[in-house]
DNA sequence: AATGAAACCTGACAGC
DNA sequence: TGCTGTCAGGTTTCAT
C-alpha cells in the first residue's frame, strides 16, 4: 500500500506524535514472523530506550533510537535504529491501551505515556528489523527527491528493462512504487515499456521533473487512498483524485480523451495513454 | 549480469 | 449464501 509519500506522511505524523517518548515494553506476535531481526533483538533493543526521531528513509520508516544505557555511566548513550517497512498493508499507528486489539496486530509497542505504538499488518509482507552499525540505516538507492539530474541519468544508462521496471528498482531509485511510476510516466509522455536506454537526455529531464512533481504533490495531498490506507492519525490521503491515469483503464486520458490503456509490465499492472505517451 | 516469472500472504470484490 | 477467479500501493528468490 505504501510508497514514498505515504511513508514519508506516516513518518511525519508518527514523529509528531511520539518523539521523546519512553519505550516501556514490547509485545510480539508469534506465527511465521515478519521480523527480519530475532524477536529477542528487536525488544531487547526498544525497550527502556528513548524515540529520539522518526523520518523516512525511502520506502522504509526508521525510528531512531537512544539506549540511555540506564543503569552504568550518564553519556553512554549507543545508537540503534528499528526499521519499519509496511510491505504492502502494513501501519504503525498510535492508539490508547484500551483500543481494540485489531486482527493481524504483529507488534505492540508500549509508551511511557501509557499510549501504544502497533503494528498490524494482514498480508504479512511488511518487516521489522534493527540496525546498529555506526552509520545507521542506508537505503539500497537514491532519494528521488534528493537525486541530482546527471546521477539520475546515469541510472538508467544501458539498462535494457523497461523504463517502468527501472523506476520501480529500489536499488536505482527508492520510495517510486506502481501508483508514482504510472503517474510520473505520464507526465513526462513516457511510455512505460521504452526500454530505459532508449530514453533521450530531453525525455529523462522530463521523467526527473515529473517524478519530483508527482512524489511532492502526493506529498502535499497526504499520500493516496486506494484501498484502506490511513496516515498516524486515521485520516486518509487525498492524492488518488489526482491520478490522471493509475487506475483509470477505459476511461478518457484527460488530456486527449483516448481511453487510458492498461498492461502488466513485471507483473504489475500498468496504465498509460496511448496516444500522449510515446 | 540482467530480466522476468513465481512466490510470499490475506482480503475485497465481481460473477455465477 | 457461497464458491471461484482476479486483483491489490512490495520485495525476494529462482530460473533463464
């Protein structure tokens, strides 16, 4: 469900919400786990330590975290990071203890406020980890709100893939998802088959602009609402009735009123104009 | 090395 | 009511 600008939303609504708060104590489910780290490490680690912040980092939501080291010395204050990533239908939200345990809750982490943080997530696809190295939690690409134009054309230099199949490479770019590549394609009057290589140096300006647009409109909209996705508050995003081709198959492009085509590009379905998109 | 298909899961919805 | 098939905002793994 999740792609950069719902990360980011829920991020910015998680931190405004429980940064400085105390971790008391973790519960986790068992079952087939979505847990990348042991389940000993992820609550050794959370608990007793302090939300220092929370931001997104690509796709991933990452709470960083201070281990006061509570009994020993004063500053030894180690740094770790727990990592969230929703998958598909995973959230994080932040509700009272005598809130409905919902069905598919994985984790329940308990504040100093007595509020809970939980994490539920149906399909399973979501994952929890922990990080500890000294640089912290690195995403596997690059920011495209942060990208420089020439690295972003040299991302796709001699790729044969389909320039859809590029953009949804986490390890090129990461936080574009299926909803912002349709939509970026668009703009740019990109089809989403072209093979990456085969793009000139005017048709990338235009996949980089397009891209940052789309990712800072969906952004201001508070991400898109297809199915059931909420940000840290509950509130649905709005962004989805600004989609000018994901999820419109059939009906007229709004630019030139040919019917919106749709197609499975890497077994994911696709949908552009046939007629603006070349 | 790079590409694509399949697998991982559950739920919602359409059609019969 | 209930069955079947399809689809879903993501990523990893396994064959080519």
């Amino acid at each position: 469900m999740p792609e950069l600008p719902e990360v980011e939303t829920i991020a910015r609504g998680l931190a405004q919400q429980v940064t400085g708060e105390s971790i008391e104590s973790v519960w986790l489910g068992s079952k087939p786990e979505p847990l990348k780290s042991p389940a000993r490490e992820i609550a050794r680690t959370l608990e007793h330590a302090r939300i220092a912040d929370i931001r997104r980092v690509g796709k991933h939501i990452v709470v960083d975290l201070e281990n006061s080291g509570s009994s020993r010395k004063r500053s030894s204050a180690q740094k770790s990071q727990w990592i969230v990533h929703l998958g598909m239908t995973g959230s994080l939200v932040v509700c009272p203890p005598d809130a409905e345990v919902e069905k598919h809750t994985h984790a329940i982490v308990r504040l100093g406020s007595g509020r809970e943080l939980r994490f539920v997530d149906p399909r399973r696809f979501g994952r929890l980890s922990i990080v500890r190295s000294s640089n912290g939690f690195a995403a596997s690409g690059l920011e495209p709100l942060d990208v420089g134009f020439e690295l972003f054309v040299g991302l796709f230099r001699k790729r044969k893939t389909p320039i859809k199949s590029a953009l949804l490479n986490q390890k090129l770019l990461s936080g574009v998802g299926n909803i912002y590549a349709d939509e970026s394609l668009f703009r740019a009057g990109i089809r989403p088959r072209r093979r990456a290589a085969t793009l000139t140096r005017d048709e990338l300006r235009r996949l980089y602009e397009s891209v940052q647009q789309v990712l800072n409109e969906a952004i201001l909209a508070g991400g898109s609402s297809i199915n059931d996705y909420v940000d840290a508050r509950g509130e649905p995003g709005m962004f989805q009735m600004q989609h000018r081709v994901y999820g419109r198959e059939g009906e007229p492009c709004l630019t030139c009123r040919t019917p919106v085509k749709r197609i499975v590009i890497a077994g994911r379905s696709s949908h552009y104009c046939p007629q603006c998109q070349r």
